[in-house]
C-alpha cells in the first residue's frame, strides 16, 4: 500500500489537483468543523450577500459533531457525520473558496460538478473510528455559534489527520471506482 | 412479589449506556479480526485495522468509540412478578440517561420538536423506551445507543404475501446497495418479518443485539439470513465503503405471525460501532 501523502491547510489548486482518487492523505493544520444547522446558517448569510463568520478561502470543513471533551484531553471523539445532508449548502461555499471537505459517504451530482468546477477535494475518513481520529486533534475551540453546542464550528489544529481521497478535483469518485473491483468475487 | 427500586433501575440503566458506549463487545471485536482476515482489499484492510484500533483505543481510554453517542433505545423485559417501588419508571430510566450523558463525556444529540423547533433537550432524553411484561421476578435491560448515520438507511417494505423469500432477499439486499458507504459498514442488518409495519421495525431492531452471527432457530429462516449475506458482501461495498468483501458481518432475522393479507419486511441497519450491552436486574 502507498503511503499516505502529506499535506497542510491552507489547501492551493496546485496541490488539490495533483491528489487522486485513492490517494491516502494526512493532513496538518487548522481545519473546521461544521455540520447541518451551521451550514444552513452559513447558507442563509451567503443568500443575502452578507460576510460569512469565517474566511472560507482554501479551507477545510470537517463534517462533524464532538462529543465534550474528558479532562485533559483537547478534544472528545469525533469522526464524519454522513455527507449527504451537506449537499445542498455545498455549492455556494465551493463557490466562495473552499477547498476541501471530509465526510463519509455519498455526494449529488450537483457537489460533484462543483467539484470539478471550482478544482476542490472531497476527502473521507472513517465513521465510527472516533475515539482514534480524535488522536490527531491537538487544539479545539467553538469559533462560531456557540449556541449550537456540538454543532457550533469549531476550529481544530490537526496533525496527521488520516483521510483518503474519494473524490477528485477531476470528479472521479472512489466510491464508484472501487466497489465494481470487488463485487461478484 | 419482589420489589425493586426505581433508583436501582437508575443507576443500571446509567451504568449500561457507559459501558456501551465506551466498550464494544468481545464477540464483536472477534468478529472484526476474523473479517480483516477474510477481506482481500487493501483498502478495505487498513479500515477494518483503524477500527479494530479505535475500538481498543476507546476501552483503555474509556471514551466514545464513535462522536454518535446515539439515541438511547432501552429494552425491558419486565418480569410480572416485580413491583415497582419508590417513583416513576420511565422517569428513572430517563435519568439514568441523562447522567450517563451528562457524566461520562456522550454526545446528547436529542431535539425535542423534530420539525420546527429542533432544539437540543441537552440530556439525550428522551430514551425510546420498549417494555414487554414477561413471567418472572426480575428485569432484563438492553441498551442501544443508536447511531443516526445507520437509522437513516432503515426502510419497510409492505410486501405481498405471493413475494415470499424471493421479494425479501431482494427488497434487504437493494436497501444495503442503495445505503452504500452511508452506514459506516461493515453493518449488522437487523431484519423483522411479520407483524404490523411498527412490530415488525421492533423486531429488526431487537434483533441487532442478538450474539453476533447468531443464527435463527428455525432453519429456513438460518437459510436466508446466510443468503442474504452472501449476496450483501457480494455487492463489493466494503469497509467504509470503499471496496472489498466484507460489507456487512451479519444478517440477523426474526419474524412475527401476521395478517392474511401482508408480509411487512422491516431493516434496520446497524453500523459497525455496534454498541449494545445487557444487565438484569
């Protein structure tokens, strides 16, 4: 198996377009989180044109929801809610300058298009495996809609997050590609 | 009569859900390392070792071994002999929640009105509560905290009695293709047969907690839990959705009499941070 390919955020199209399907990544730096109601929220400021709460600009979002962190540890378990309830607040902030998302499971066709358009990655990590992505989380703090509790957005500082390319800038879809290998065997 | 406690069920109930969800079962866990035996994907490998780490990671740790803390579903088997004694039941075992969640660091990801007002109750309560008054003098828990990501691929069939196993085996499989990457497989597939449309629902999900890879008594119905999962991990899904043999670990059935006229086929899905756990009281 190849090893995982580093990268750090911000992410620029040079580096976005050489990732492929496939590849295995372990990313460092400053990433998001946000989930349903952020998004609908950040939905409804781009709607009516004005500022969003954080620079999206060569961003990542992490879809996902923590659980209170324990005493001593910077973060509670937290791995990819399902993508799928993104979908339709994804295209307005591809437009703005996001780069890059992680989730897990299936995008529309609409996201994927603005994939391909706007040159940004969509990356997955493994549900259920919480408590271990929650080791490459070394800083966390609520940065906006604090009221939201564990669906406020959060600002993690990540170091070698684990994820993999499922989705290119080029609109190959890991999850159309590999599954056909295996079927029928 | 044996008299038993609201408090004691409290304090049980408390104690169930941090174990669920701080400790997989050891069935399960044997279950996922004869899987990362059998897959043959590569990728479908590094997912099932990540989670059998995760699951490790989160016992000695003593943290959620997923951020879906889940909603609380308790299942009492009361036995007709216990009388109640010193407050309100479903109180206690909302309770027992609630501390568990507030306590031991859990996710409360309940919202009281589901479509206007979606706001948090800030206890994972309410529990989704199912009692069955059984002979005996003791109570029988089991607790599920029960992730959305895999509640969400659920879906009921009202089939036609004429579509017999055949239109079974294909409405469960068809449900499992369409739900794809979503419910963090590898899955167990709870399945209910008979009944009404909400018993037979009752019935898939109680069925998710049977011994892993347990199979139905009545051989016919072993038969199509082994055919359907045949056909399931024939899909190609895989770990995490991303390829290889091993989509789902089990294909749990039990059914229920049901009326001349229908044949309701209830799934479940269950992902694979497959907590549920049991206690007596």
């Amino acid at each position: 198996m190849k090893e995982a390919i580093k990268i750090t955020t911000p992410l620029y199209e040079e580096k976005v377009i050489q990732l492929k399907a496939g590849d295995l990544v372990s990313i460092t730096g400053y990433i998001y989180a946000a989930r349903d109601v952020a998004h609908r929220r950040i939905f409804e400021i781009i709607n009516k044109g004005k500022k969003l709460p954080i620079q999206i600009k060569g961003q990542i979002i992490f879809y996902a929801g923590p659980t209170p962190a324990k005493p001593g540890y910077p973060c509670g378990s937290v791995g990819p809610t399902t993508s799928y309830r993104m979908d339709p607040y994804t295209p307005p902030l591809l437009d703005k300058g996001l780069k890059g998302m992680i989730g897990k499971g299936l995008r529309s066709k609409e996201v994927i298009e603005s994939i391909k358009k706007n040159k940004a990655i969509y990356f997955a990590t493994i549900g259920g495996a919480a408590a271990l992505i929650s080791k490459s989380i070394k800083e966390s703090e609520v940065v906006f809609y604090e009221d939201l509790g564990t669906e406020a957005i959060y600002r993690f500082y990540v170091e070698k997050f684990p994820a993999i390319v499922v989705i290119d800038s080029d609109g190959r879809n890991l999850y159309e590609i590999e599954p056909p290998k295996y079927a029928n065997q | 009569m044996r008299k038993i406690k609201v408090t004691q069920i409290k304090d049980k109930v408390k104690k169930l859900f941090l174990k669920a969800n701080y400790h997989i079962n050891q069935d399960f866990l044997l279950r996922l390392e004869k899987a990362l035996k059998e897959e043959i994907s590569p990728l479908g490998k590094i997912v099932l070792k990540m989670i059998i780490e995760n699951n490790k990671i989160a016992s000695k740790e003593e943290v959620p071994i997923c951020q879906d803390t889940g909603l609380a579903v308790v299942f009492v088997d009361i036995g007709q002999e216990v009388h109640l004694v010193g407050g309100d039941f479903t109180k206690a075992i909302n309770q027992g929640v609630k501390e568990a969640y507030q306590e031991g660091y859990l996710r409360k990801s309940v919202v009281d009105d589901p479509v206007f007002e979606r706001k948090n109750t800030k206890t994972n309560t309410p529990a989704i509560i199912f009692t069955d008054i059984v002979p005996g003098d003791k109570i029988k828990f089991t607790v599920m905290p029960k992730g959305f990501g895999s509640e969400n691929m659920s879906a009921l069939a009202m089939l036609k009695p004429d579509d017999g196993p055949e239109g079974i085996v294909n409405f469960i499989v068809e449900t499992v293709r369409k739900a794809g990457p979503n419910p963090c497989p590898p899955t167990i597939i709870g399945v209910g047969i008979g009944g009404t449309a909400d018993k037979a629902m009752v019935i898939a999900k109680k069925a998710i907690a049977r011994k892993i890879g347990s199979y139905n008594k009545n051989e016919k119905y072993a038969a199509m839990e082994r055919e359907i999962l045949k056909k399931i991990n024939n899909l190609g899904i895989g770990p995490a959705g991303l390829g290889g043999k091993i989509t789902s670990l089990a294909v749990h059935i039990d059914y229920s009499p049901t009326h001349i006229a229908g044949l309701p086929v209830a799934v479940n899905v269950c992902c694979h941070a497959a907590r549920h756990t049991e206690g007596i009281l």
